[in-house]
C-alpha cells in the first residue's frame, strides 16, 4: 500500500494528509480542532487559586494546583492526536507516518505514541506548518515526501 499519514499539528488544532506515491501534493483526510490551544492558564481557572488558614493565627496560605492546567491540556490533546495515528495503522489506512508540530507539543506527542506507532513514525519535523500559507505547507510537505522517498530508493 505505502500510503503515509502526515500529522501537522500547533496547539490550536491538527490536521491529517494522506501521502499517496506518485500524488502531487498530501491529501487532507481529517481536521482536529483544539480551540483550547488558544488559551492561557488564566482562562482554564475559573477563580483566583483557594486559601486555607492555619489552625492558630490568621495567616493565609494560598494553595497551588500540582500541575499547570494548559500543559495538561496539551497532553491530553496529544494523547488524542497519538490515538487518531494508531487507529490509522490498526485499521490498515497508512502505513507509516510523519509528524510535523510545534516543538513543544512534538515532545508531548512523541510520549504519547505507543510502542508500536511511534515504530511507523518514519520522520519528524518541529516547525508550526498550520499558521503559515496553506499552499506553502503544502509544497512543504511534498518535498519532505520526496525526499523520504529518495532516501527509501538509496543504495545501502
């Protein structure tokens, strides 16, 4: 088949394309929208962080949540782009992928993956495709197509 799944994510939202050989460009298969990625810590509380009171006098502590509520966010969000991929191989609909993201969420995404679907990861690219013109990234991810695919035709 080798078909090729390429993921191209930012924290506002992903997008799949399907990389058919001899195709001029990647295909748009899927959108994931996050609108959370948009959002700053500030907007993910709904009230300033608690206070408690010590048992003698009447000084108050503030308390802090254990974890920042956006990177929690982002893991979450990761964990469902890694999700979308290995239902892609499971179901027999790719046969490899690429991932382009974000750095930051690359890392998450990348612990996300399980064993067997970060193995079909065959390249990864941490630039933010999706902010930019949509038929720049294209060309973008044809040439990074290509030269996969130069690189699978080299001698060894």
């Amino acid at each position: 088949m080798n078909t090729t799944w390429i993921l191209v994510a930012h924290y506002a939202g992903a997008e799949i394309y399907e990389a058919k050989p001899h195709a001029k460009h990647p295909e748009l298969i899927r959108q994931i929208p996050h609108p959370e990625g948009r959002l700053y810590n500030r907007d993910f509380e709904s009230d300033r962080h608690g206070t408690t009171h010590d048992r003698i006098g009447s000084l108050g502590h503030v308390t802090h949540q254990e974890h920042d509520p956006r990177d929690q966010d982002v893991r979450r969000f990761a964990n469902e782009l890694a999700a979308a991929l290995r239902v892609g191989w499971t179901q027999n609909a790719c046969d490899q992928f690429v991932i382009v993201a974000e750095p930051g969420l690359l890392g998450d995404l990348r612990n996300a993956l399980d064993d067997q679907t970060a193995a079909r990861v065959v390249t990864t690219l941490d630039k933010d495709l999706l902010c930019g013109d949509k038929n720049a990234m294209l060309q973008r991810l044809s040439e990074l197509m290509a030269t996969l695919d130069k690189r699978s035709h080299a001698p060894r």
